[in-house]
C-alpha cells in the first residue's frame, strides 16, 4: 500500500478570491499597522498636499503610510527592498492589498511627505500614553552614533583645504594651459573653431577644486560666526582697533557629501562620519517620548532640551530622569532643578565593581555636581539610576541591531531629523502593538 499525499498543483485556478485573513493569521503586526493608520492616525496633512484632480489616480497615502512604517517595523528601509517586499511577502501583502508599488514611487512619497510623516511619531505616542504603556515615572536618556550617509573619506580639514586648493589651481591651470595650445593647433589643422569644451580630464579636477574652494569658503563663514558672537558677548572696547579677520581651525573638517554630518568617535574605538540620535524612553514599557538628532559628538547640551520636548508630546513632565555622565554640568542639573524634575545623572564615568571617577575641576564641596554624587551614592541599588542601562540603551540595541538600522538613507540635518523620529515611531508601534496583544 503506498501513501497518499495531498494534491499539490501549484497552477490551479481559484474560483473565489481568498481573503487577507486566510494568508496572514489574525493578531499579525501587519493587521495592526493597518487599521491603526485606517482608524487612529490623522493624516490630513499627506492627503491636503494631493489637490490635483487630472492624472492617473495614485495609489492612496493611507495604503503608502501603512506601508512604510510597516516596513520599518521589519527592518527594512531601502525602497527597493520594500518593493520587493510588496511583491515576494504575504504580510506586505496584507498591509498593501496586494497592490505593488514600484521603488520610485515610494521614494518619491518618502521624500515628499517626510516631515509629516516625522509628525506621525507625537500621534502614535499619544496612543501609548492612552494605552498606559508610559506613566513617566522615570525617564532615561541617551545617545548612539549613527552612521551618516557620507564617508569620512570624503571629509578634508581646512589645513589641508588650502593646500589641495593651491595644488589643484596650478594643476588646472597647467592643463589649461595644455588645452589651449591643444586647440590652436586643432583650429589650424581642422579649421574648427566652434568647440570650446574642457577636456573631460580636465573637467574632473575642475569640479574638484570648485568642491574644495566652497567647502573652504563655508569654514571660513562658521569661524566669522562664531567670531562675530564672542566678539558681542565680550563687549570690546571702542579704543580696540578692528579684530583680525578671522581664521577657521586648521583641524576643523567638512564633508563634501554631507557637509552637516561631522566624525564622531564611536563604541568600537574608531571615528566615523556620523550624527548623534538622542532618545528619551520611558521605563515602563521601553516607550520613546521624545527624540531628536544633533550634528555634534558631545551629549551634555541635549539633556534640557530633550526634557523639554518630553513635556511638549506628552503634555507633562516626567517625576524623575536618569543620565550618564555624558549630560552632567552644573547648568543641567540647575535646569533640571528649576522643571521640578528629580534628577539621577551620573557625574563620572565608573566601571563595574569600582568608584565612580572624579573630575577635580567639577564637583566642588557645595556645588549641584557634589550634590548629585551624594544622591547616587546614598540611593545605592535603591536609586532609580540603576535602571538607565536596562531602560535606554536596549532601545538602540533594538533599533541597530534587532532591526538593522545602522546608517541614515538621507543627507542633511532636517531630512535626518525626520527620519530618525520615523524610526522611533515604528519602534513605538511594536510596544503598542505588544501591550494590546
């Protein structure tokens, strides 16, 4: 007796069209993500931008919102792969309706409605706070270097700017020189006269000196700036004679890609072109409340900042914060003082096992730094600061490594900016759709 097997024809026609459910199982992300934009998430601000009535009908902003933020959910961003999602996944398929999108025209609506769809991270975490997944007992905060969409290969210090500039200059300039006895002698062998093009290897070194000599002139306008401001905050004198003109730092870098991105050093000992995304997660269920991304290494002047945002999406502040060390200074722990906040920022860094370290210059018996050293050291395993590590910093973990999210797809601050509060409303989506599981 031989077995029998079900029948498997992979060509059979379906005389009735199935439904998503019976492809996706009910309770599946891809539902959720789905009715939550349908139902809950007010996009006015998407649909107000299409007022054209002539054309082919595009597909819906609702379907395409869906769409992105479910695939961020997934770890996956590139808008090729997402099209390819839409065609090879059933659970893209469930979010889409089995309507497939070509990658241009995803990028395209990324690109246009960017920062509505940054907006979208206050609306879903409205909706956390509704299902209390964010009391704002404590709020922890921290920063990751992420990598920015530039190499820093492609970054050039001003020293080295005037160097390049000047041998690049004498280069064209020899070349040119090349060019022009090129044509003559083209000019009376053809007698063509009307051609008046560089040279394509020319033209290249060219566009490089041109690249170079703005790059240039944009340090030099940071170094003005910033020289116009602390000439106005020190009040000179009128018997001073005129201050030098001023000169950008020989060491100061920019970026021919993305001129806002700057090197950063990173966990792993090595410097990168980067930006620095900040969060603020709530401990109760990992929920970020606020975010934000700065084109500086250094953590310290966020902390008030970040603090301030949690209250403008929420609608209050939080009891207390925790912070490393990276945040402390007198100045941040007086602001924190004067929002009423209970404040748990470390004020050395300090290795398992060990003391806390002491900076000699901060901490002055009497100072908020002293202060705040004592509070950790009295609250011990009781303080709310031994939850930092476990409450922020799986968060990036998550988003870096869970969902591979190691490097901005776009260029400039701004456009950074929206992506990362794009990435943390996906994050928050997952926590959503946990707790109502």
């Amino acid at each position: 007796m031989t077995k029998r097997f079900r029948e498997w024809n992979p060509k059979q026609k379906w005389l009735l069209p199935p439904s998503l459910d019976e492809f996706i199982p009910e309770g599946h992300t891809a539902h959720f993500v789905r009715e939550l934009v349908v139902d809950e998430l007010d996009l006015s601000a998407i649909l107000g931008a299409y007022v054209e009535e002539r054309g082919y009908p595009p597909f819906h902003p609702a379907m395409m919102v869906a769409l992105l933020l479910y695939a961020y959910t997934q770890g996956v961003y590139s808008s090729r792969r997402i099209a390819k999602g839409c065609i090879e996944r059933m659970d893209f398929g469930a979010v889409t309706g089995f309507q497939k999108p070509d990658f241009r025209t995803i990028s395209l609506f990324r690109k246009r409605h960017l920062t509505a769809l940054g907006g979208l991270f206050q609306q879903v975490l409205k909706l956390c706070r509704k299902s209390g997944l964010a009391s704002l007992g404590h709020v922890a905060l921290d920063g990751t270097k992420i990598k920015a969409n530039a190499s820093k290969h492609k970054a050039m210090s001003y020293d080295r700017m005037e160097k390049a500039e000047g041998e690049f200059a004498d280069l064209v300039k020899e070349w040119l020189d090349q060019a022009e006895i090129s044509d003559l002698a083209e000019d009376a062998r053809f007698r063509n006269k009307q051609g008046d093009e560089l040279p394509a290897w020319v033209s290249n070194k060219v566009e490089r000196m041109k690249k170079i000599r703005e790059a240039k002139a944009a340090l030099e306008q940071e170094a003005a700036e910033k020289a116009e401001a602390e000439r106005k905050a020190k009040s000179k004198k009128d018997d001073e004679g005129p201050p030098a003109p001023p000169q950008p730092d020989p060491k100061a870098q920019r970026n021919f890609t993305d001129p806002e991105s700057r090197i950063m050093p990173t966990r792993s000992g090595s410097f990168e072109q980067c930006y620095n995304a900040q969060a603020a997660v709530d401990a109760d269920a990992q929920v970020i409340v606020a975010c934000d991304v700065v084109a500086t290494s250094a953590d310290m002047a966020q902390l008030l900042p970040m603090l301030d945002q949690v209250r403008v999406n929420t609608g209050r502040k939080p009891r207390c914060c925790s912070a490393d060390a990276g945040y402390c200074s007198e100045k941040n722990l007086e602001g924190v003082e004067a929002r009423k906040i209970r404040g748990y920022i470390a004020t050395g860094r300090q290795r398992h096992g060990a003391k806390a370290a002491v900076n000699p210059a901060r901490g002055k018996p009497g100072s908020r730094i002293a202060a705040m050293r004592e509070r950790l050291k009295r609250g011990g395993w009781r303080s709310p600061y031994r939850l930092r590590k476990q409450v922020v910093e799986p968060i990036f973990g998550q988003i870096k490594h869970g969902r591979g999210f190691r490097q901005f797809l776009l260029r400039g601050l701004t456009k950074v900016q929206d992506e990362w509060r794009l990435i943390c409303t996906a994050h928050n989506l997952l926590k959503l759709a946990q707790g109502m599981a």
